[in-house]
C-alpha cells in the first residue's frame, strides 16, 4: 500500500492533481448563474433582507459565470436585497495580523475572507467598510447604514460594529453555500460575554480613511484560545471542547453527522440536535440543494436569541473549565 501511494505520488503531483481536479470540474461539474437562482429562490427569502453571506465555493464546481454570479443570483432572487461579507485582511489570527503593524486600504487591500468576498470587494457599487482589522463589504440599499463609523467599534463584532449592526436587524438571513464557517459566532461571543474572550491590553491598529489619511484606532483584540470552543461537560467529570461553528450549526449534513459522533455527552447531544429540530421546524432555518451541495438560509436574528441563551447558560454552569481550560489551536481566519 505505501508503494501503491509513492507511486501514485510521483506520477500524479499536487499540482497535475489540482489541475486535473479543475479540468474535471470544468467539463462535468458546472453551475451557472441561473442554477444559483433558482436554489436561492427556493430560500423563499423575503424582499428587502440584509444577506450575510459566506461560501466554499469548491463544492459548487466550475462557476461558469464567475464567482461574481453568486452575488448577482442573490440579487434577482432576494430583491432589493443587501449582501454583506466579511473582507478581513489577514489569513490567520488578529493578533498576528497586527505584530506586522500594516496599514489597511479599504480600496486596494485585498481580501483574505475568501474568493467570493474578494470578487465582491471589486464589484461596482459596493462599500467597504474602514475597520482597520475586520472590514465588511456591503451591496445594496443597506449598505451605508452598516458600514458607515463601523471603523470606531473597539471590537470586532460589537454593536456598532458592520456585523453587529446587520446582526440587530429583524430580517437578515444568513445564507451559507455549503459550510458552516461563519464570522456571525463571533457576535454570539461578544453578546454573551464569554471568558478569555480578548487579550487583556488593546492594540492600536492604522487605516486610511475616505480621503486616504491615515487614521489609527485602539482595537481589542481577539485571544486565539478557548473562546472558539464551547466547553460539553462529559459523563466522569472532565470537559470536552467542541469546535464552535460546529455546535451552533448542525449544516451541511456531512458535518452535523461528525458533530453529533464526536461530542460524547448524550445529553449533550440531545440538546444540540433538539435546537436544531426546533429552528427546521419554525422555518428559522431554511435549506436548498444544488446537486451535491447544500445551501443554507437562517433567520439570524432568532437563530442568535436562541444560541445566546443557550450559551449563557451554558458559560454559568461551566465557567471553571472556560477560565482554566487548555491552549486550543484555532482554525486558520477565525479571529
């Protein structure tokens, strides 16, 4: 067998196998505009809702018109729509970011968020936000009203922030293309007041303003630990830390089974799997296919009542293990 797969390496290299993989998308797995369109119309959206939108767009195959076409699908199928993105500069951890002091154009830095927030930040007509460490991009009628001053929340996911500020609207939605990465945990964070949430000492990070002045502003900043983890009290005592996104959001079905299998409290498990029930059930969440790839749309603000409460609750019954808990290595882009 590990001959098999030497072999296999030195025929077949990553970079042949990536190209192969495109190619093979190109002829066989393809998604237009109109298929978008029409998954997104099956959402049965409301017209006029804030949109905040993350992708992995791989599962969709060749976009046959362009990335961009998402946003547009978006638009015809939610009139009068607002689509928001995150646009973040950095790739990895805020404070890692920041140790390279840069300064942040919101017009020529581009975005480490992902290729459908990079294809939106270009798009005609969208704004960018001027946070010098978690901008958004926003589209549409809303746009100025999320995004303007959002430069002067101290952290990242606050009131005032362009994610807080669509987070506290009554009708956006979230829609997630196929993944369940989504920057909405961190205003759950920032609501509930979770532990060892921020470093202890904010950190002064620059930006250009509208008329291209450097600007500089005192941010928290993120501690790349526990936070990301909610802490699942096991049977015998000890604690368990699952993987946040994951436990708020049981989507797409390929992860909620590795969710459920992983997390050994049954109690535990009962209780996620119930909620998300609860939400299908009240049509909180909304779900459409495109052949292999599912999309989700969730009523955030509902959706956001629920998990705080839930995790409040959760942080009181367990607040030793989140105060004294392990070094967690978090996913990269997270914070």
């Amino acid at each position: 067998m590990k001959l098999l797969t030497h072999w296999k390496q030195a025929l077949f290299r990553k970079g042949f196998r990536r190209s192969w993989a495109r190619y093979r998308d190109r002829v066989s797995h393809r998604t237009s505009e109109a298929d978008f369109v029409d998954a997104f119309r099956r959402l049965n959206l409301p017209s006029g809702s804030t949109l905040m939108v993350h992708a992995r767009l791989s599962s969709f195959g060749h976009l046959v018109d362009g990335p961009e076409s998402v946003i547009r699908a978006l638009q015809t199928a939610v009139p009068d729509c607002t689509v928001v993105m995150p646009t973040f500069p950095f790739a990895r951890t805020m404070s890692e970011y920041l140790d390279s002091d840069p300064l942040f154009d919101a017009s020529r830095t581009p975005s480490q968020s992902g290729l459908l927030s990079e294809a939106l930040r270009q798009m005609p007509h969208v704004r960018r936000s001027l946070h010098p460490t978690h901008p958004c991009a926003a589209l549409g009628p809303r746009a100025d009203e999320l995004v303007d001053g959002s430069e002067h929340s101290s952290t990242p996911f606050g009131p005032s922030s362009a994610y807080g500020r669509a987070a506290a609207l009554p009708t956006t939605y979230q829609v997630l293309l196929d993944t369940n990465s989504s920057s909405i945990v961190h205003v759950i964070q920032e609501q509930i007041g979770m532990p060892n949430l921020f470093l202890e000492s904010p950190r002064v990070a620059r930006g250009l303003d509208r008329a291209g002045i450097e600007r500089r502003y005192e941010v928290k900043v993120h501690t790349p630990r526990t936070p990301l983890y909610v802490a699942v009290p096991e049977p015998g005592g000890s604690t368990q830390f699952v993987w946040m996104p994951d436990y708020c959001l049981l989507f797409p079905q390929r992860l909620r089974s590795r969710t459920l299998e992983q997390i050994r409290s049954p109690q535990a498990r009962e209780l996620i799997a119930a909620r998300d029930k609860q939400l299908l059930d009240q049509g909180v969440l909304r779900t459409s296919c495109l052949d292999s790839a599912e999309i989700l749309g969730m009523h955030a603000r509902p959706w956001l009542d629920a998990l705080c409460a839930e995790l409040a609750t959760n942080i009181s019954l367990n607040r030793h293990a989140y105060e004294h808990a392990p070094e967690l290595v978090p996913r990269a882009g997270t914070s």
